[in-house]
C-alpha cells in the first residue's frame, strides 16, 4: 500500500536517531520527486504529528541562558559552534516535514510540498555535512548541550499556517542569512575548509528555504485578500518572542523575496 506524504512525515518525525532521520527523510524526498517526475504523485493524505519530534537521547537540552557561551577562537569553540548549527539544521528538517504533516488539511497547491520536501531533504544534507565535520574533528552530534527553545515557534503556530511561515523561514531561517557569512569568515580565518565548504553549502541553499516562506505567505493572503506586510507584523508580534536584531543582510533577504519594510519596523532599535 502506497504510504502518503504526510504519513512519510510523521515517519520522520518520530525517528529519534538523527543520522537515521536524516536518512530516512531523504529515502522520502526521493521517493516524492520520483514519483512526480514520472508525472505522477504520491497522495497527500492526512496523518496525525507528534507534538514533538523524536530525539536523540543527546545532546542534553538546556535553557537558552543555560548554553554555554561559544569562543569560536579555539577548535574547542569552533567544534561548540558546529555543534549548534548540527542542532539547528536538525531542527530544521523537523520543521520542514511537520508543516507537510501538521497542515495537510489545508488545500494547497503540489508546488507548496514540492518546495518543503525539497528544503527538509536539503536541511538533512546540511545536518550530515556538519555531523562529518565535527566526527573529523573527533567529536559527534550530542557531544555539547544544546538549545531548549528550538521547537517553540513549532508549538505556538500548529494551527496557524500563516503563522508558521511568518515564523521559521521568515524570521529564524531569515536569521541565519544574517549570521551565517561572519561564521563562514571563522572557520576561512582557521583554515577549516571541510567546515569552510560545508557553510557555503547552506548559506547558498538557505536563501530558497526564506524563499518558500515568503512565497507561500504572500500566496495565502493573496488567497485571503489581505495585505502580506500588516499580517506579516501582526503575526510575528504575536508568535515571535522578541525583536528581530540588525544587522540583516538585506541583499540576501531581498533574494527570498522579503523587502526591508517587512523587518525593519520590527527590529529592535537603541536610543
């Protein structure tokens, strides 16, 4: 029997191990765009995700204020930093396959799953990119604590669709467009060009991940009639827990389709 894509979801969502997630994940995607290369699809279906995703037993999940601060300095501090961005891009593919499951009901065009399979298959690349690095450098995925907070715009938009893309791709993925290039120059400066090459895989393939979220947030209140810049800031405000924080990299930004307007007038400014 011929499983849907939101039951292949869920799947992945409650796979702990996160080489096995990943895995499993991209046996998936495959799947998915095999099937609509041969001019065909996969059915929809409905399936019911989990509040949260499975786990790995490590990394040790700690309060944001709780993380021990990263001196990216030392290979000890780079080794913490790839460990964080291991634990986001982790992250990443549950995001990913949960809006394909959690939002199933929802009608959407095939073009909606296409762009988030393909993001979550990407995101579970650049978790085994990162996952090598820090094997190479004698350490492993739940080796350091991690962020406790991670899943929290998962839990506050799961019924919000429109909510969800604000969010993650349009504010926490949006962010890593931002931080990314000075990382990228830390790991340049040591000579690390396994991390090096790994970083600017995700830095180039992060923008169409923003991308998809503005799409499909400008395509849904086209749908609705509704203006995307006004929903957009009564959301965020609404869903996000703070301000966002210049500087942005508004080149890139503008590259997914988010103009300043739409994140400037919730930055948090000084006096």
């Amino acid at each position: 029997m011929t499983k849907s894509l939101a039951e292949m979801a869920v799947e992945v969502l409650t796979t702990a191990d996160g080489r096995g997630k990943t895995a499993l994940g991209r046996a998936h995607a495959s799947a998915w765009f095999a099937a609509r290369s041969a001019s065909t699809s996969l059915p929809i279906g409905q399936a019911r995700p989990p509040l949260r995703p499975a786990r790995p037993m490590k990394p040790e999940l700690l309060a944001p204020k709780d993380v021990p601060r990263r001196r990216p300095g030392s290979e000890a501090g780079r080794i913490a930093l790839l460990h964080a961005v291991a634990h986001i891009e982790l992250n990443a593919v549950d995001l990913h396959w949960d809006i394909i499951a959690r939002f199933a009901d929802q009608p959407m065009p095939l073009g909606f799953y296409d762009d988030w399979v393909k993001a979550a298959d990407e995101e579970a690349k650049h978790f085994n990119l990162i996952c090598d690095c820090l094997e190479a450098l004698g350490s492993y995925y739940g080796a350091l604590p991690a962020h406790a907070g991670m899943w929290r715009a998962a839990e506050d938009t799961s019924q919000d669709l429109l909510g969800r893309l604000a969010v993650v791709p349009m504010v926490l993925e949006a962010r890593g467009l931002d931080v990314t290039p000075g990382m990228i120059e830390i790991f340049r400066k040591a000579g690390a060009t396994q991390a090096l090459a790994a970083l600017e895989v995700i830095y180039a393939e992060e923008v169409s991940h923003v991308a998809y979220g503005s799409k499909w947030f400008n395509w849904l209140c086209g749908r609705e009639g509704s203006d995307p810049k006004d929903v957009f800031h009564t959301l965020v405000r609404r869903y996000f827990h703070g301000t966002l924080k210049p500087p942005f990299n508004e080149e890139k930004r503008a590259d997914a389709g988010l103009p300043p307007d739409f994140y400037w007038p919730l930055a948090e400014t000084t006096e």
